[in-house]
C-alpha cells in the first residue's frame, strides 16, 4: 500500500490544524490528539516499501508512451532516469524510525494529557507540526522539499520551547531563531548552488550526476555548496558551534516537550547526515568534517555537562553529546558505522526520552531543577529512580541496554577501520557520560534530603510512568535483540554504499 | 554594460553581506532581524538568477510554439516556484521572530539585543 506513504505526513498535518481550530475544547483537543497519536505508529507498519511520486509525476523513463514522443536528446539521455515531481521514498529504514519516532511521539503527548488538566490545541498543533516536518524529511528525496521542512520544524521546536512556563523561553526562543535565520538561508544558498549544477533538487538525480560525471565533484561550486549544507546541518543538529543553544532549547521547553524536541533533532540530524553522505561521500573532506565535528560535540557538551547542576541543561548537553556518536558513524563510512549510527540514533530517541520524561517527573513534584537543592527522593519515587537509573545506563552504554549494543558497533566499526584512537575516545567518553549521570542521578535520590526541600503531596501522573515504563522495556528489548532493528538499518545501508 | 545575470548575482551577494553584517554587528534587535531579512532575500535572489536566460521566454507553453524552441528560450521554471515556498516561510519565521521581539521589549524595556540576550543560558 504505497498510497499510505504520503498519510506519515498528511495525516499529523490535518490533524495539527484541526487542533488549532478546536484549540479551546479542551476535551476534543484530548480525545483528538490520543487518538491520531496512537494511530500514527501503525501507518508505517502497514506502508508498503517503495515510491511514492506526487501527483504520478514518475520519471520519463517509466513512462514508454511519452518517452518515445519526446526528443532523442531527452529519451535516450541521463534526462529520462531525472525525477520531475516530488518523490517520497519508504525502505526500512524510514519504517523503523517513523515506528518508534511516532511512539515516542505518541508517549510524549500522553505524558502532556496526564500532566496538563488544560491543554491549549496550539501547543497539540505544534507537537503534531513537528512530527509531520521530520517525517517529511525522513522520507523526501527532494532536497528542497527537506529544506522547506526543516523551517516548519525549527519553528515548531521554538512554538514548544514557548509553550513552557520557563522565565527565559523568550530569549532562548529569539536566539535560537536568529541563528536558524542565518543557518537556513546558508542551507538554502548551498541548494541553489546544486541546483545550479545538476539542473534538479532531487536527491537521487544529484547523486546520479555526481556518480556518472555529469558534473565536476572538484569544482568549485560543488565544494561551496558542501560547505554551506554542512554549515546548515551543523545548525539543525545543535553540533558545534550551535551546541549550547541547542541544549538551551531542551532545558527551556517542558520535559515531554524536550522529548519530542530530541526525538525530532535526531531524525533531522539522520535525514539531512544520509543526504550528505550520499550527495558528498566521494569527498576525502567529508569524513574528516564529520569526524571533527562529531568528536568537538561530544567534548564540548560533556565538559559543560559535568559543570552543570540545573539537570534539564545537563540532560540537554548529554543529549546534544551523544548526537556526536551518530556523527562519527557517519564519519567512518563503513557499512558497519552506518548501521550502528542509525540504531545508536534510534537508541538517542528513546533513552532521551526516558531522561527528560524522568526527570521531569522531579520538576513536577518539587518545581526544582538544580540538583544541590535536591536529594533523597528514592524515598518518594523508587519505581521512576530504577527506570531513570537504568535509562541512563542505557545512555552511558551498559549492558545488556540498547545504547551497549550501537556503540559497541561503533568502536568495532573504528577498529575495523584502523581507527583505534577514535574507539579510545568513544569508550572515555561513555565513561564521562556514566559519572556525569550517576553524579545528577546521586544528588537527585541518593544523598541526604535537604531540610528545606518541600515534595508536593500528589501523585505521580500515571501516564509517565506508562511511558517511561514502555520505553525501558523497548530499551531491554533491543539490548537483547538488537538484530530487530539493525537488520533493517544494515538493508538500507547496503543500498547507500 | 553589466551583464544582468552578473548584477543580479552581485546584488544577491550584497544583500546577504549586509545582512549579515546587521545580523553580528548591530545591536538592535528589530535591526538584526531586518538583516536576517536581507540575508534570506539574497539567497532567494540569488536562486531566481539562477533561472535567468539571456532573451529568454517566461516558461508558459503557448499554442504555436514547438517544444525544441520552447526548450531553447524558457526561463528554467523550478527556481521560480522554490522561491514562491521559500518567501512563505520566511515570512512566517519573521513573525513570530518579531512577535518575540515585541514581548521581550514589553519585559525588558529595551531592545538591545545584549541587554536583551545578554548571558541568558
């Protein structure tokens, strides 16, 4: 069933504005938002792999009738393969992604139900848009159409950062917005100077002309042009320099927003990172950008994290560090790195989630963020310290979790491809991710409670620990199998190399 | 004289240099948001050029001409319509970037983007 293809993205929209319509019934806002959550994720189950061509605009060359009425320079040339329409592309590994994107997406709104008693349909309307964007981008292979996407979601992102009851969102908002302002035309600059080249925005037509010779990879515009997308990746993935906005962003937003808010930066990080492999993989420089980017990432944030004592900015810069394992399997280049990039990446969405979802549970019961204020809540909550404790070992990569499995792909991946030291870095790193964790993780349940510290007497939303819950055991359940997911990922990657 | 192609793309060039001096340099925020402005019209510029064709035709297929002539003298129509959806968007990121900047003035009093931005985390 292709025709399903294009619903991954109609659907969230439709219903995003018939939210915003409905935007002050509550009950409808609910009922609505439940019920298009929980349907999302069965849409890419039941897809069919394959093509989806907007408005049956197919290549010339699927097309034998026209072909052979057209011109002998169009029929029998490169031009006949050329993509006309926008072109939705569905394997694997968009079904994985989309599946567990789109439960995560699904937890993230049931954890807003059951904290919120009043939910205002414009912030449901912005958590849908979001979904809807990285799902197209995930999906297109036109890279204009990503281009167009990615706006809507930077603006979905700073419509939920503005959701939040933080005294500084409007700041954090406003930066973040003018340095999207600059990151995206950048992005654009960098399109139109392929565009220029190859005569098409889509992506599969690029990397044939690129592949065939048809235009030259050592030009200067090519190089230009890479530098520029890359410049305008480095901004959607919150890599440096655009690190410590990106972490801001997170600690400002609500936490089931901040889970979202992650969930989406990964899959733009892995939409727009898949199209640069393709489009740039015959670059030497590509490998090493990646690599010095990935690896300044993950030093950078980290270091910040370990200074950090408000555990929404230390979850946040833990979160944009990790992104840095993707980055690197992307680096390497191997089909091994690829595969563990994409599963490590699955992994960022759901342990994240966990953290965020977690800890935001002490948000909402003691109003705290700074973890010297806090201590001694194992007392209050011993279920939710387990499933937070064990989500950031899933972080920190121990095993039998998920995040041990996709890095110890990636430190295979960099000994097989003679590159030892990175494997060193990635082991040290996951170290200082683990003590940064069990530091927050101490201060938070194990240390003397503080005198002054006051808990409210309510209970915890059912619906966090329902979600969390339900993350955790995907978390186990892809430590132990994680063949679920990589057999897929490695289908998909075969067909890139 | 200049070619026109040439001067459309220097003019691109010199919205985004512009604008990107307002967007590092000028403290005022509503300032750097008309230098964002600047920058996002020169890249949309600079795509339209991209579509220009010396004695070119506007890319409408017309009864009478044949598909060979048609080829040689259209403008290439894609940039046109890749404008089209990027001046929407831009237009929407403009808001709500102003619609911020008149609630951060409503707080701060100020418009300065380092009273405003300062050393907030």
């Amino acid at each position: 069933m292709n025709d399903l293809i294009p619903l991954m993205v109609i659907v969230p929209i439709i219903v995003a504005i018939l939210l915003n319509l409905f935007s002050k019934q509550n009950t409808t806002v609910k009922i609505l938002s439940f019920l298009v959550a929980i349907v999302l994720p069965i849409i890419p189950i039941l897809s069919n792999y394959g093509l989806h061509y907007f408005g049956g605009h197919a290549p010339l060359i699927d097309n034998g009738n026209l072909l052979n009425s057209l011109p002998s320079y169009i029929s029998d040339g490169a031009l006949s393969t050329f993509h006309i329409g926008i072109t939705y592309s569905f394997e694997s590994l968009q079904r994985i992604l989309l599946f567990f994107l789109f439960v995560v997406g699904f937890l993230c709104i049931l954890t807003t139900l059951g904290e919120r008693k009043r939910i205002p349909g414009s912030y449901m309307f912005l958590m849908f848009m979001g979904l809807a964007a990285v799902t197209a981008m995930l999906l297109s292979d036109d890279i204009f159409h990503m281009y167009i996407f990615f706006e809507i979601a930077i603006v979905a992102q700073v419509g939920i950062v503005l959701a939040s009851t933080d005294d500084l969102k409007y700041e954090v908002a406003m930066k973040y917005l003018l340095l999207g302002s600059v990151g995206g035309p950048i992005l654009l600059i960098g399109i139109g100077f392929l565009l220029g080249l190859v005569g098409s925005v889509n992506i599969t037509d690029i990397v044939y002309a690129v592949k065939n010779g048809l235009i030259n990879t050592s030009s200067p515009v090519f190089l230009f042009s890479f530098g520029l997308i890359f410049f305008g990746w480095l901004y959607s993935v919150g890599l440096p320099p655009f690190h410590t906005i990106k972490s801001s962003i997170y600690s400002k937003a609500v936490p089931s927003g901040s889970a979202l808010l992650q969930a989406l930066s990964v899959v733009i990080f892995i939409s727009l990172g898949i199209t640069i492999f393709r489009i740039y993989s015959s670059l030497p420089l590509l490998e090493v950008f990646l690599i010095f980017f990935s690896l300044s990432g993950m030093i950078l944030s980290l270091t910040m994290a370990i200074m950090e004592n408000d555990f929404k900015r230390m979850i946040g810069f833990l979160a944009v560090g990790e992104l840095g394992y993707i980055g690197l399997g992307f680096g390497i280049g191997t089909k091994l790195s690829l595969t563990a990039a994409l599963f490590q990446g699955l992994n960022e969405i759901i342990i994240t989630a966990i953290l965020f979802i977690g800890f935001g549970v002490i948000l909402y019961l003691t109003k705290i963020s700074d973890i010297t204020k806090l201590g001694g809540l194992i007392e209050n909550n011993p279920k939710i310290a387990i499933i937070v404790l064990l989500g950031g070992f899933a972080m920190a990569g121990v095993p039998p979790l998920n995040g041990f499995q996709s890095k110890l792909m990636l430190i295979q991946s960099a000994l097989n491809d003679n590159l030892p030291e990175l494997a060193i870095i990635m082991i040290l790193i996951s170290i200082i991710t683990f003590m940064t964790f069990m530091k927050a993780f101490h201060s938070i349940y194990l240390k003397p409670k503080p005198k002054n510290l006051i808990v409210e007497d309510v209970r915890v939303p059912r619906s966090s620990i329902f979600a969390m819950a339900v993350l955790i055991v995907i978390c186990i359940v892809l430590g132990i199998m994680p063949t679920l997911v990589t057999n897929g990922f490695s289908g998909f990657v075969g067909g890139l190399i | 004289m200049i070619d026109t192609q040439l001067a459309a793309l220097l003019s691109s060039g010199s919205f985004i240099i512009i604008g990107l001096y307002a967007a590092i340099f000028i403290d005022n925020i509503i300032k750097k948001i008309i230098g964002l402005s600047f920058i996002e019209e020169g890249a949309n510029m600079f795509l339209i050029t991209l579509a220009y064709r010396p004695d070119g035709i506007v890319p409408i297929f017309l009864p009478g001409m044949t598909p060979e002539w048609f080829a040689s003298k259209s403008a290439y129509p894609l940039p046109h319509a890749l404008v089209l959806t990027s001046i929407v968007i831009g237009a929407s990121t403009l808001a709500i970037m102003l619609a911020i900047a008149m609630v951060l003035y409503n707080k701060h009093g100020s418009l300065s983007a380092s009273v405003i931005l300062g050393d907030k985390k």
